[in-house]
C-alpha cells in the first residue's frame, strides 16, 4: 500500500493540535489608555480607577480588542512557517474573542495559539481555499483561563 506523507500546511488537517506560538505579556494601564483612544472607548471603566472600583475591578479594564497587544510578542514569520504558509495568498478570515473574565492593568498572561482547524475547501471562484482556524487560550498568573480567542486564516490557493 502507498503512504504519501503529509506535509506541513496540506490542508487536510494535519496539523490540528499543532502549537503555533506561547507568548506573554502584562496588561498596562498605559496600553489600556493608547487602546480606549484608538478604538474610541469612551467610557471611563478604561481610564478612571476609581470608577473602574467604583464597578467592582480592581483597577482599570482593558478594552474588548486589548489582547491583539499579543501580536506584538509574536513572531509572524515563525507562525507563516509553522502553518505552511504563502503570506501574498493569506487573508485574515475573522476573530473573535470569548471572556471569561474581565482584563484589568496589572494582570500577566500567557497564551498558546493552538491549531483546531485546517482543511481546504473550493471557493465561489472554483479555486482552492485553505481555511484554518487556530484557538489562543489566555491564562492569567494563576493559570486560570481568561479570555479565548479564535481566529479563521484563509489562504486563496492557485488557479
């Protein structure tokens, strides 16, 4: 019988369960402030301590997006390798993110970007479509899970 080796980023699953990348960082009362500004969050939660106690937190809360800051500690040719990707074929395909609790300045995270997806599909076009979908659990210093973050990476295939 004729076993073909799969290779990495095939498509056809593979490498589900491959780790991607850890990565971890703080959450800074400073980048929860640049981040309230950039995405026009108003509301003081983000800027006032006091109100942020006044709501029950024990300092201020990041913004629903603050752990993209992660991007920043990772290293997006590693993840292009890992994955088996042709980066001028890549598109982000979405993200979306699942709190458990709420971020607040002071809080240490660790992540593991995780592969839970990978197949190829046909676009509307007729040509391959590479959909990949990774999962980032967040834990905070005492290893329970903060936030869960999926994102979809689609890779148009050739013509």
């Amino acid at each position: 019988m004729d076993h073909e080796a799969k290779q990495p980023g095939d498509g056809t699953g593979n490498l589900v369960g491959t780790i991607v990348d850890e990565v971890a960082f703080d959450v800074e009362r400073g980048k929860i402030a640049e981040f309230a500004r950039a995405t026009g969050a108003h509301d003081a939660v983000h800027t006032d301590r006091r109100e942020a106690e006044r709501r029950h937190l024990p300092d201020v809360a990041a913004t629903a997006t603050h752990v993209v800051v992660a991007g920043h500690h990772r290293s997006a040719q590693s993840m292009l390798e890992t994955l088996g990707l042709d980066l001028p074929r890549v598109m982000v395909g979405g993200t979306s993110w699942d709190y458990v609790r709420p971020l607040v300045a002071g809080d240490s995270l660790t992540g593991r970007r995780v592969v839970t997806g990978d197949v190829t599909k046909t676009s509307s076009s007729g040509s391959p479509l590479r959909v990949i979908t990774l999962e980032t659990v967040y834990r905070d210093r005492h290893g329970q899970v903060a936030i869960r973050q999926q994102e979809t990476i689609l890779e148009r295939g050739r013509r």
